[in-house]
C-alpha cells in the first residue's frame, strides 16, 4: 500500500510536468510564428451574403445589445440577414420581437426564430437556423457578445481561399477590472487566444472555433456532417470534423469581438464544467477517427494533447488528497525528506512555472500594462487548484455520458463596478461541490501545519496554493448562495 501511495503521487505530478511541458511547446511555436500574420484583403465587389446567427435562451438583460450591435454591423444591407434564434420561455421573447420589428422598420434584414422544442440546445437552434438561412457564410456571436461594427468587412475578404471553412477572431473582456474573478478568468482565456490558438493555427496543427465570434463558410459545416449535439461541445466538434475533411481555418488575433465575463463563481464553474465535459465527450467521439486519419503525426499529436489535456485536473486530484498519506509513509520508510521534497519540487515547479510563463507572455504581448497584471499570477494558479474538484467531475461525467443538458452560463450586462447582479435573475443552482471544497481547504490547513512543524518548507508553498485555491472557489460558491437577497415583487428564478 505505501508504495502504491508513493506510485499513484508521483505519476499524478509527472503527468501534470507533462502537460506544463506541453505549455512550454506551445510557446516556443507561438514565438516562432507569431510573425506569421495574415495578408489583409478588400471586400469583394458585390460583397457576399452573410447570415449572422444570434442564438439566445433566456437573456433578457443582454439581448437587446446583442440584437443592437448586430444591427450596427457595417455591411451592405442587401447582403446581410440576422437570425435571433430563439428558445427562451422567458420574456426574453417578448424583448426580441419588439426589437425585431423596430430595426425591420430600419430597413435591416432581421428574422425573430422560434422552435417549437429546444432539441439539440444551442447546436439545433444553430442548424435550425442554417436550414433557413441565405448566407454563403454564417456569422455567430453568442448573447454576451458585442459583435463590433467592422468584423463582417475585415474577416469575409480572407475566404478568397475557397478551402477555408472557418476564421476565429480573439475574444475580448467588457468587464476585465470588475472583480478578482473577471481579472483571473480574462488572463486564463487570454493564454488560451493569445498562445494556443496563434501557435496551432500558424504552425499547421488543427485548432477550434469558440462557438461565438467566428465565421463560418456554411458548405464547410454541410460537408462535416453539420451541427450535432451528442457532446456539450458542438463547436470543438465541428472544427474538428470539419479539418479531418480537408477544410483549412484562420485565427486573427488582431481582431477582437468583446464578450462579458461571468461574475459569479457559481456561474463561471458552470461554464468550466461544460468546456471540460464536452472536450472529453468530443475526445471520445473523434480521437479514434484523427489516429486513423492521414494527416501528419504532429497534427495528431497535438490533437491528442489538446483534446485530452483536461485529464490534468484529474491528476490534480491525486496530490490534493495524498499529500498527507504521502508525508506519513515517508516517516514510516525513513525516506530522506530532502530527497523527497526535492523530487517534489521539481515535478510541481515544472507544473507552475510554465503556467507563469505562459500568461504572463500572453499578457504582454496585448496590454501595454502587462507587468502590473503579474500580480495576479499567484491567485490565478491558485484559481486553477480550487477548480480541480468542479472540472474532474466534469472530466469523469465526459468519459461515461454523452450530451446531456446543455446549462448556459446566465448573464446580467455586468460591465463596470457600479453594476450589480445579485437582485437579477437567473439564479445558478445550489453547488454541492462547495462544501467539499471547503472541507479540502480545511484539510490543507492540517498540511500546512504538518509541514511547518516537521521543518519540510519545500511543501509549504505547495500547501498554501492549495488551501487558498480551494478555499476561494469553494467560499465564494457558498458564500454567493448565502449572501443573496431575496428579489422583492417576485421570485428568483432559477438557471436553466
């Protein structure tokens, strides 16, 4: 059994070196082809139609500046359609045929779609609409984004390459300096646009669309067997379908498309929960498809590893619980402490530090304030521990489930510090998993004191990352649930 302890501790750290690794990869292909940047091209004369698609559930506090800027696009009038495709049983429908029919008066080409069942969640409303729509290439922007009026003009020239099926443009952050949370999860999602998706794009590997901010040419998605919705992850899967079908993709990271941050931590887990769950799904689904695929082996490589790198939360899972069984079969054996706090180090170090190289790189090269955000560093690291427990289910759930109910991620035009969100609607759940959480964190005040008082510093900060990680997520989960008030002249309702 001690050994096995020691067995099962050491591997969950070499396979989390291993992903940091795989961080450390990605940056040296993002620095060596982040010059690599695409030729811009002019509109072509007549410019092609485009049909932009604005999926919507429930969003009544931000569809109408989703529905405004959409209307805002500048684009010639007679090639532009907008599809609202809307499932809301909210009034949410009530606010998009009103503002339908106004911007109808405007002279916009503007259609207000409604199923009669929300089969397929976003991924059927999406071919629901493509059934009816007129475009040559389809435009998406989910409901808290804010489609900026040039996207159509400077994205549209590139499909001069008829093997291009989709371009991605990078995500931006209305609400980056509200909260510690929406400064955390704008670093995470700028590593992820800024690194990973230049260094897989421009170095030839298969990369994603975002499944918002992105345009598709509509007989890409027709040749890949359309919108399917056997994962929680439509968009990762379609990209993936659509590459192994020859199809070519472009990102343009110099093109941004602002969205809105969740500012709840309850409601940023939810959405953590369906990325994770669906990749794993959508992992299951085509992994054994790109193995046998003829693309290259470093395209199936990367594959591999970015359809999979989410297992990294289940190999969290490992120090976190043994750390202290871990500590006691070391006095037991008389290993040498220094040895194996050394062994430790090295594997977590290699683990932490390329998170750190990688964000802080990411930030760099887009704000001009870059070096005061690596204060942030630490409690982003931290971030990352305390969702282990939330994305290692979802992980567990993706290996075994297929679909299931698609939970978006509620919204409340939260842009600036003077608003608020806790009388508004769209209540997440209660979260069981932050009491486990906080039981974790409360372990981990038993490591710190453990190591402190058997001199072993090298685990100390190993311990405090833990414990603040797990004690933030899980508190502010909890303390969200506790802390908000009942609404007055009405009830709460609860997230779909």
């Amino acid at each position: 059994m001690d050994t096995a302890i020691l067995v099962i501790y050491g591997a969950a750290l070499a396979l989390l070196a291993g992903f940091g690794v795989h961080r450390y990869f990605l940056l040296y292909l993002y620095v060596r082809h982040r010059a690599e940047t695409p030729r811009a091209r002019a509109l072509p004369s007549p410019a092609p139609r485009v049909t932009v698609q604005l999926p919507v559930y429930n969003e009544m506090y931000v569809v109408e500046r989703l529905i405004r800027a959409a209307c805002a696009i500048d684009y010639p009038a007679d090639r532009l359609e907008i599809q609202v495709i809307d499932d809301s049983t909210d009034e949410t429908s009530e606010i998009v045929r009103r503002l339908c029919e106004e911007e109808r008066v405007r002279g916009r080409d503007v259609v207000h779609i409604r199923r009669g069942a929300r089969d397929g969640f976003k991924a059927g409303a999406l071919a629901a609409g493509l059934e009816r729509a007129r475009g040559e290439y389809v435009a998406i922007f989910d409901a808290d984004f804010v489609p900026p009026p040039g996207i159509l003009r400077a994205v549209v020239p590139y499909f001069e390459d008829e093997r291009l099926g989709m371009a991605q443009v990078r995500w931006g952050h209305l609400n980056r300096s509200y909260s510690l949370l929406t400064q955390l999860q704008s670093i995470f999602l700028d590593g992820h646009f800024v690194i990973e998706q230049t260094a897989r794009n421009r170095s030839g590997r298969f990369f994603n669309f975002n499944g918002t901010a992105g345009i598709w040419r509509r007989r890409a998605i027709e040749d890949a067997g359309g919108w399917q919705h056997d994962t929680l992850t439509e968009d990762l899967d379609l990209s993936y379908r659509a590459q192994l079908r020859g199809w070519r993709f472009l990102y343009l990271p110099h093109l941004v498309a602002p969205a809105e941050l969740p500012v709840e931590m309850r409601a940023f887990k939810t959405q953590q929960h369906r990325w994770v769950k669906g990749s794993i799904q959508t992992a299951r689904k085509l992994l054994p498809r790109i193995l046998l695929s003829p693309i290259p082996w470093r395209v199936k490589l990367e594959s591999v590893l970015h359809l999979s790198n989410n297992l990294a939360y289940v190999a969290m899972i490992a120090p976190s619980v043994l750390i202290l069984p871990v500590l006691a079969v070391g006095r037991r054996l008389q290993i040498d402490w220094h040895l194996l706090a050394f062994g430790y180090f090295v594997l977590f170090f290699s683990a932490t530090a390329s998170v750190a190289s990688f964000y802080v790189v990411a930030q760099r090269e887009i704000l001009p304030d870059w070096r005061a955000r690596i204060r942030y560093l630490p409690p982003l690291m931290a971030l990352g521990v305390g969702l282990s427990v939330n994305n290692a289910r979802a992980v567990l759930e993706g290996l075994f489930e297929r679909g299931r109910e698609f939970v978006r991620t509620p919204k409340y035009a939260i842009v600036s510090q003077r608003d608020g969100w806790r009388d508004k609607r769209y209540v997440n759940r209660v979260d069981p998993l932050g009491v486990v959480e906080v039981l974790l964190a409360a372990y981990f005040i038993v490591v710190l004191v453990y190591t402190l008082r058997h001199g072993l510093l090298l685990f100390v900060p190993f311990a405090v990352l833990f414990l603040c990680g797990f004690l933030y997520v899980g508190g502010l989960s909890l303390f969200e649930h506790l802390g908000r008030p009942a609404l007055r002249g009405g009830r709460v309702a609860p997230s779909p």
